[in-house]
C-alpha cells in the first residue's frame, strides 16, 4: 500500500468512526509510523509503506477509533512551540493553557528587576513549568504534582528541554512541599489544577473522560476545591505585589474571584483566544 492509499484508507476508517478530525489525525499517525513529516507525506505519497509500518499504522488507528488521543499514541505534544512528551499518566497540555504561560512572561516583561522565581503547582508534563524556564533566562521554577508518574514524564521533558538545573521537581499535595522553604519569597505561582465540577466529568468528550488521568480533572463539586485549599498557602508564599495565575473553566470567573479575600489579593479574569473565561489573575496585596 502506498502512502496516499494508506491516508486515504485512514481517513475513511477513522471518518465512519464519527471522529471530526479524521484527516488530521490520518496524517499524524502515518507521519508518526513513517518517521516522515507531514508535507514529506504529501510529496513522497506514491512511496510503499514496509509490512511492519502498515500493521503499526492500522493498530494505531484502531486505537485512536476507540477514543485514544492522538497524544498519547504518539507520545507527543507540541505546547509553546516546543515538544513535550506524554504518557497517559500525565494531561496533555492544551493550547488555551498557553495564555497563563503568556501572563506570567509579560509581568516578567514588565518587572525585570523582580525576582525570578516561581512555582507550579500541578506541573503534570512540565508543560507550564519547562516553558517558563526555557523562556526566561536565569528563571528558578519548583514544580510540585501529587503524581510521582507524572513527575517521571516531567523530568524526562525538562532533560529535553535543556532546563533541568533550573527546574526543581516536589511530590506532594498543593504546596506543602515548598511551604517553610520559600516563604514570601516567590513572584508567581501558577496552578493548573483540576477544575472540572465532579458532577460534569460523566459528560466530559470520551477522549478526555476515558483516557485522561481522573486526578487531572475532578475539581470538587464546584470544580474549585483545590483552589481554595491553595490560597493560604499561596499567600504565604508569595511576595507582595507577586502573582497567583489560576487556570479555570469557562464559567468559573466570578466563583473563583468570590474564593479569594479581597483584603489579601487584587484580582481579574483574563479570557483565552476564544474569548472564554480562562484565567484568574491575582495580585498579592
Ligand atoms: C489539569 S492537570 C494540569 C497539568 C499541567 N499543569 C498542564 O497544564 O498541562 C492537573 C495536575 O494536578 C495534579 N494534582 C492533582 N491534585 C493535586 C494536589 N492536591 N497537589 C498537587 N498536584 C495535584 C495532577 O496530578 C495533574 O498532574
């Protein structure tokens, strides 16, 4: 079978699958199996696939027809421009987490005489955590996950990455690991913790519900638990003037601002590039 035959046969499979994506997700899986990148698909497409690459390529698809991310079974996802790797102990990092990366480079922007240091806490992939200390030079970042497999994946990534002096892994709950360590002595925090309301996961794309690790998503019943078992903690680590970035749901934006003392924190809510609620944005006063 050539490679044109092949897309064409994944495609179709994947299509009467209901999946939205087929063509995209053809091309991925092929370009995976083939070692060749996507355009190289399209110009090398009368090319034969080896009797090894096609039954890989078919396993593959059958997998993603049952629901499996694409992610997962490539072992990779792009996030910032750069290539992290995933396993189905850790989220895979989405684009709309971009915009929380994006803040905290911009008050890094606007404070440079500030300290540079940060933690993240729920680090998952590294994804936000690696960004960071690859995109700021001198950056100190602790990153904490309660997931010691999920810290495995993130180590691996910020060896990739070329950052792993700068980055400092913790397996514990929330902060507790930095607590007596870094006491106001922290400019950002960010925290990526799970937000979905426990009653929505049911209803969640199979995709996610299925296959993403359940400790990534449960947020409690208003999806805000963690975020409220965090904000002491918060406080008390962060300098004055310091930022706390929290990703949140669609939604989530006047519940979240409600959890946080007005007397100790300034706060607003940033949308992503789709124009939904995305970020909570706290100042430390
Ligand atoms: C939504 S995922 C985010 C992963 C990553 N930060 C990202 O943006 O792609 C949430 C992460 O928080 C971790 N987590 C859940 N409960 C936690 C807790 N109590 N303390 C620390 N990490 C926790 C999970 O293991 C998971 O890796």
């Amino acid at each position: 079978m050539t490679i044109k035959e092949a897309l064409i046969m994944g495609r179709q499979y994947l299509r009467v699958q209901q999946n939205p994506s087929a063509n995209l997700d053809a091309q991925v899986l092929l370009s995976h199996v083939t070692g060749i990148d996507r355009t190289g698909l399209i110009i090398r497409d009368d090319q034969a696939l080896t009797a090894a690459q096609l039954q890989h390529y078919q396993e593959l698809l059958e997998r993603r027809a049952q629901g499996e991310p694409v992610a997962y079974l490539i072992g990779r996802k792009e996030f910032m421009g750069m290539d992290f790797i995933v396993t189905p102990d850790v989220l895979i990092p989405r684009p709309e987490t971009e915009v929380l990366v994006e803040t905290a480079l911009q008050f890094f922007h606007n404070n440079t005489d500030y300290p540079t240091l940060v933690i993240d806490v729920g680090t998952g992939s590294g994804a936000i955590a690696i960004s960071l200390a690859a995109l700021v030079e001198g950056l100190q970042v602790y990153a904490i996950d309660i997931s010691e497999a999920a810290l495995g994946v993130a180590m691996q990534n910020a060896q990739r990455m070329g950052v792993k002096e700068r980055v400092h892994f913790q397996l514990g709950n929330l902060l507790e690991p930095v607590l007596t360590k870094l006491e106001e002595k922290v400019s950002i925090i960010t925290a990526n913790l799970p937000y979905v309301p426990s009653g929505d996961i049911p209803s969640l794309m199979k995709d996610v519900r299925d296959f993403e690790p359940y400790l990534a998503l449960d947020g409690g019943p208003d999806g805000l638990d963690l975020y409220r078992l965090l904000l002491p903690q918060a406080y008390s680590l962060l300098r004055l003037g310091g930022l706390l970035i929290l990703e949140i749901g669609p939604g989530q934006g006047q519940g979240a601002q409600k959890i946080l003392p007005p007397e100790q924190w300034q706060s607003k809510v940033v949308k992503d590039l789709a124009g939904r609620e995305r970020l909570v944005v706290a100042v430390r006063c």
